[in-house]
C-alpha cells in the first residue's frame, strides 16, 4: 500500500497486524492517532518500539509459547550437527571423498557435557529440559534467575561461558543484548566449546566470532541467525565448522499454522473486548 493510501485512512485505524520482521517503528504507530493495539505474528518484539506504544498506552500482543519447541529443537539440531560435523559428513560423502572408513575427523561428543543458556525464557526452558534428556548439567545466565528450575543461575556471562562446553543463546534481541557474547565470552568458551545461536545476530559481536572461528579459538559454531542477514559473510562461508541454518527455527508448517491461530486469536479478542489475549 502506497504511503498516500496509509495517511488517507490512518484516522480510522485503531489495531494493526505486523510480523516480527517487518516491525512497527515510532514513526509507523505515529502516523495512526487512534490507534489502540499491535498484533505482531512472531515470538520477538524487538523490531517493535514498545516505548512508543506504552507513551500512548498501546497494547501491544506477540505470538508466545507456540514456537517454543520448534526452536529449542533446532537448537538441538544446530549443537549435535556442529558438535558431531554432520554437514561436513554430508559434504564429504556428497563428494566422493569417502573412500576409506576411519579417515574422517573426529567429533566432539555432547551428552554428559556442560549445556550453559543464556536467556530462560520458554525457549530456554525447552533447550534446558532436552539437555537433561542428554544427561548434560544445565546452568544458565538471564535478567533475574528463576528459583523455580532445577538449574544452577550464573550472573556472569564470561563465567558460565567458561564452565560450559556448549553456550546456546536463547535471550531477547534488541539494545539490552547488542554484542553481549563479545570476544571475551568466546574466549572463555574455549577451544573446546561450541556456540549456538537461535535467538538474534546482534546478540553476537560477529567479528569476535569471525576471529574466533578462524583463528580456531572456539571449536565451532551453529547458527541460526547473523548480523545483518540475510546472508553470511564470504569468510564465514567457508569455514568447515559453523553450521548455518537460514533463520528458520520456527519454520516448520505445524508451527507457522499455530502462530497464524495465535495471532488471530488475538485480533479477534481485540475486536471483541479491547483487550489482547498476548500482551507483551
């Protein structure tokens, strides 16, 4: 829709629908006086400026909870896949470079080992619930810790980094998070240790990573999301032990359906009541 469009029917909207990446920004809730709701279709919030919203007492709803599972498995997919060189296995057959059994790397194993989380949200809690399936001991760093999970609390990022053998990131985007795994976390990870990120690209200072990858200072990476994607940069492309998966750890039909329930759930609540089933 042209902006002409917008303006000449903005004094009648009071609810807009949006997805996490397309966001609604301060100028965007601006442009519409009645307005009184945002549904946004995804689990992040980051890319929708809640301060403005909460100026003018916006209520403003996500899609919570129904992704959980699909993204904690995929960031079980990201650590066994990297851990265990499962893409550069497949590579390798693919290539018909297999010709002798035994002439592969070795892997690094990942039950019984250190599963540190940063962020124990739902979807830290669903990683942290599979980690005790592997038998791993799971501790975790967040805003405040949760008394009520099993779970050892670490306030100190570069202190959980250095105990775990793996960290997976499964925190909040935005300003709060920018850059907070920087090249003194991967440092403490280790040569040994494994970073997964499922949660958002700014969370990592990428040229940290880049270093850390290249210069093998950490043992690998699975990642799910990047600064500025889409895409990765040339010289991440071609290292053997990241693992890229192109932002897609909700993306399976079963999940994209439940959200598209939720979102309408949430519409119609608001049509109906005022109020939103969601609100962040």
């Amino acid at each position: 829709m042209e902006a002409a469009q917008i303006d000449a029917i903005a004094a009648g909207i009071e609810l807009l629908v949006t997805t996490v990446r397309a966001g609604c920004s301060a100028a965007t809730i601006a442009r519409f006086p009645r307005l009184r709701g945002i549904c946004s279709w995804g689990a992040g919030f980051d890319t929708i400026d809640l301060a403005a919203a909460r100026a003018r007492g916006i209520q403003v709803s996500n899609t919570p909870a129904v992704l959980d599972a699909c993204v904690a498995d995929m960031a079980w997919a990201l650590m066994l896949a990297t851990a265990r060189r499962v893409a550069e296995g497949d590579r390798h057959v693919r290539a018909g470079e297999w010709k002798q059994l035994g002439q592969f790397p070795l892997g690094l194993r990942v039950s019984g080992k250190r599963l540190g989380i940063v962020g124990m949200g739902h979807i830290g809690q669903a990683i942290a619930r599979r980690g005790l399936g592997f038998d791993m001991q799971v501790r975790y760093t967040a805003r405040s810790p949760r008394p009520q999970l099993p779970h050892g609390f670490m306030q100190n990022l570069v202190e959980l980094a250095d105990w775990a053998d793996f960290l997976v990131l499964a925190c909040v985007g935005g300003p709060s998070t920018r850059h907070i795994v920087n090249a003194q976390v991967l440092a403490a990870l280790g040569t040994t240790g494994i970073l997964v990120n499922i949660a958002r690209g700014s969370v990592v200072d990428q040229e940290a990573l880049i270093a850390a990858l290249v210069h093998r200072k950490i043992a690998g990476a699975g990642l799910d999301v990047l600064e500025g994607e889409p895409g990765a940069p040339k010289i991440m492309r071609g290292l053997p032990h990241v693992v890229f998966t192109p932002h897609m750890a909700s993306a399976t039909t079963d999940t994209r359906l439940d959200m598209q329930k939720s979102l309408l759930a949430n519409v119609d609540a608001f049509l109906r009541t005022g109020t939103l089933l969601d609100p962040v």
